[in-house]
C-alpha cells in the first residue's frame, strides 16, 4: 500500500471526514505542525469551518543522523526525549546542548516568520484538534501535547494520515482522542506513504495561514 495518500492535501481530506463531529463549533481550533503538517491542517480547518493556527515543535535529530529524531522541544520549552534513540546512538551531554540551542533558535525564528503580526490563540476551554503529516517516532507530538497541556485545552484531539500501532499506542495515552486512519505494522520511513512528498516551504505555510485567516473573517 505504498503512496496511499496522493498529497497532504489529499490526506487532509481524508481526515476531515473523520473529525465531522467537530464541524462547526465555536470551540474548536485547529493547529498544524510547521512545516508538512499545516497543508493537512489548512483541510481540516476549512471542512471543519474552524480557525487554523500553528502549534510550533522543533525535532531534535541525531548529531549524524538529522532525520532521527532523538526527541523534540515545544514553544514553551518543553522537551520530549526518544530514550531509544538517545541509548543506542550514546549521544553525549554536549551534543544533545548543541543540538537543542539549535533548534531552539529555529523555533523562535519560524514563530516570527509564521505568525508576524498575528498574536497567538487563546487555547484555554477550548478542543484543540493536533495536526501533521504522519508520525515516525512520535516524538515531535508528544513535545506538542506537552506544550499545549499548560494551555489548558478541553481536549487535544491528534490527527495524522499514518504511524506506527507502537507509535499510534504511545500518543493515544497522552491525547484525549487519536485519529489516524492508516496504521502500517511495518512503516519504514513517512514519505513512502505519500506518492508526493515534496518539502513544505515557509512561504506556503504562510500563505496557508494568512488564506485560512481571511476565510474566518468572511464567516464572521
């Protein structure tokens, strides 16, 4: 079942279908993972007729393997660790600090490129459905859930086109409510599940966020 979504527009579609409880509720928002998880996200919001923000996350990668994630840290400063990843690389201490001031930068650097002028939301009272493209490790959304639980959301309902059972088990204790349609014993890598899954760029999430904010506005 290789390339089971055409796109992450396509798999935002498909995952809107199964969210349609949370259609047209004051209380519900929507928040993607820069940078692939927003154009999911972007569907999702606009079946739903919901606000799209973004939920900022940064992976933690291997030192030689980036695409690895041996944790990830949130907006906050919340910090999810891949204990697996960490023993079995033996990652040391000054690595891990380099790795993290890194990303830490990053962080701060995509929340000014992203956000601009715009404030973020308000989270308190209200179900936040968690978006992405997929989930390997998992890591990146456990730091996310960890962020968003000091907000004090009614719930946090997570989202994603694929991942592992493993992975699908470990998310689903911390979210309230865990959708993903597709759950490959053998997962391999995301982008197999994708017959395109070219990068996403800054300028298209952007243009995601500032569509999705004009089409609120027209609802109100």
């Amino acid at each position: 079942m290789i390339g089971a979504f055409r796109d992450r527009t396509e798999a935002g579609r498909i995952l809107a279908s199964q969210l349609d409880r949370y259609a047209n509720r004051h209380d519900v928002i929507v928040l993607g993972l820069p940078r692939g998880g927003v154009p999911v996200a972007f569907e999702i919001a606009y079946a739903l007729k919901a606000p799209l923000d973004i939920c900022l996350v940064r992976k933690l990668g291997a030192p030689n393997n980036p695409e690895l994630a041996m944790g990830a840290i949130g907006s906050r400063g919340d910090i999810a660790i891949n204990e697996g990843v960490m023993k079995s690389l033996q990652v040391s201490d000054e690595a891990f600090q380099s790795v993290l001031e890194r990303e830490h930068h990053e962080l701060h650097r995509r929340d000014r490129r992203y956000r601009g002028s715009r404030p973020p939301v308000d989270l308190r009272d209200r179900t936040v459905i968690l978006v992405d493209d997929g989930a390997a490790t998992g890591a990146t959304l456990m730091a996310a859930i960890a962020t968003l639980r000091h907000q004090h959301p009614t719930q946090i309902v997570v989202a994603i086109p694929v991942a592992a059972p493993t992975i699908c088990e470990k998310l689903r204790q911390q979210a309230d409510r865990l959708v993903c349609p597709l759950r490959p014993k053998i997962f391999d890598f995301l982008g197999m599940w994708y017959e395109d899954f070219s990068p996403t760029q800054d300028e298209e999430v952007c243009r995601l966020l500032d569509l999705a904010e004009q089409r609120q506005l027209a609802q109100t």
